[in-house]
C-alpha cells in the first residue's frame, strides 16, 4: 500500500515537468524559485487529494488514532 496512487504519482510527475520548462524560462533566480514553490504547493495539494481520494475509495480515514 502507498499513501498516494499511481495516478498520484504521475500527475505530480507531469506538473514537475512543466514547472522544469517554466522555471527555465525565468529571467532571475527568485523567478525560478518562485516557479518551484508554486510546484511545491501544486504536487502538495495533489498529493492530499489523491490520498484522500484513495482512503476513501478503500473505506480508510486519513488520520489514524492508534
């Protein structure tokens, strides 16, 4: 079992790859960084949701009390 699906993984994997072009275009290096803390937050959200999702899906809650 991992905590964020397959689809997860590739989402966070496509939007890495267009955050590497955009970053590549940026004229300075706070641009860059800004692009890669932009992705930062976008693969955090994916990665929340689609673990989320997947708990779900398999009757599972997000936070464990054990």
């Amino acid at each position: 079992f991992t905590a964020i699906s397959g689809v997860g993984y590739v989402l966070i994997g496509v939007t890495a790859v267009v955050a590497a072009w955009l970053a590549s275009l940026q004229p300075t290096p706070e641009r860059w960084l800004g692009v890669w803390m932009v992705e930062l937050v976008v693969a955090g959200v994916i990665a929340v949701g689609m673990s989320a999702r997947k708990a779900h899906a398999q009757g599972e809650r997000m936070r464990s009390y054990a």
